[in-house]
C-alpha cells in the first residue's frame, strides 16, 4: 500500500513537473469560483516545476528505501538448512 502511494505521489509530481500549467490551472479552478478571472505570475509556474521534482524526488526515495527495506528482510532458504555442527 506504501509502494502504491509513492508511486502515486511519484506519478502526480512527474506530471506537475512536465505540465505545470496545466497543473496550475486545474487548482486555479478548483479553488476560486471565478478562475477566468486570475492571473497566475510566471514564478507560479516555475514554483509547481519545482515541487513537482521534489514529490518525484521524494516518491524515488521512498520507493528505493522500500525496496532496500524489503531485500534486508528476505530469508534465503539456504540461510535457514541445518548444517551440522563442525566443533
């Protein structure tokens, strides 16, 4: 369930980073009843950019401390054999 929020996360800052006025507009519309009506400044633009690059930043960082989490906490079945004691 973690993964699949990450990569969410992941998936919505790839698209505020590749489409941030789109991105900008969207809210501007969600959030004011008259949209037509504001102007979003340039640094608005650039400001969604660079969010967008920390959510996909955050959601690779937290996808690969995952992964590393998940690798250190599998068993190799031969780990587990009965060996005979050598002493």
């Amino acid at each position: 369930m973690k993964a699949l929020l990450l990569l969410a996360a992941g998936i919505v800052g790839l698209v505020e980073t590749v489409a941030p006025r789109f991105v900008v507009r969207a809210w501007t519309r969600a959030a004011f009843r008259n949209s037509g009506d504001v102007e979003a400044r340039e640094w608005v633009y650039a400001g969604a950019r660079l969010e967008g690059a920390v959510f996909v930043a955050g959601a690779l960082f937290g996808l690969y401390r995952l992964a590393a989490a998940d690798e250190s906490t599998a068993t190799d079945p031969l780990d587990d054999a009965d060996e005979p004691d050598v002493n």
